[in-house]
C-alpha cells in the first residue's frame, strides 16, 4: 500500500493541531503551582462536561426539539436512584443502561 505524501502531511497536520491545545497547557501549568480554590474547580470540569454532553442527548434525543422522552428519563433517573444508594459506578451504569433497554 503506497502512502501520498498529501495524505502523510494531512494526518500530521491533524495530530498536531489536536496535540498541542492538549499539551501545551500540561506543560505550561506543570511549573507553577496552583492555588487550592482553582483545583477545587478544576475537579468539577469533567462532571459539568459530562453532564452537559448527556443532557442534550436526553432531553434532545436525535438532535430533535425539545422532549421528555421516557426511555432516557427513565434511565436517568434509576442511574441517579442507584448511584446516591450504591455509589458504584458499576451499579449505576447496569442499572441506567438496563431500564433504558427495557422501556426503548
């Protein structure tokens, strides 16, 4: 299989622009020390993303209008029910995926 070198190119091209926005604040940041309040916020990015990421495919199913869609809420709402009593992740996923697949 022969590689162009235009398509070599384009792929570096995109490794790097994907690369270095990831990179270059680790390393950056790597050499200051950062105070105690802005790692307490930091730790709660993930959480949010998540959070946002899955609530529009909830409430958005499909990318359609707005709309309480049993299944997704449903499932949801056994993930939050499981996690709060269990809090293993495990649990909570079986449990969301579970009655998602049952009512869908």
């Amino acid at each position: 299989m022969e590689i162009r070198p235009e398509f070599l190119s384009l792929v570096l091209a995109c490794a790097l622009v994907t690369a270095v926005p990831r990179v270059l604040p680790l390393v950056l940041l790597a050499r200051f020390e950062l105070p105690a309040w802005l790692l307490g916020w930091l730790r709660f990015v993930p959480v949010a993303v998540l959070g946002a990421l899955t609530g529009i495919e909830v409430l958005m199913p499909g990318g359609n209008a707005l709309s309480l869609h049993l299944p997704s809420l449903a499932g949801v709402g056994a993930a939050f029910a499981v996690a709060a009593v269990s809090r293993s992740l495990l649990a909570t996923v079986a449990a969301g995926v579970a009655l998602y697949w049952l009512l869908s």
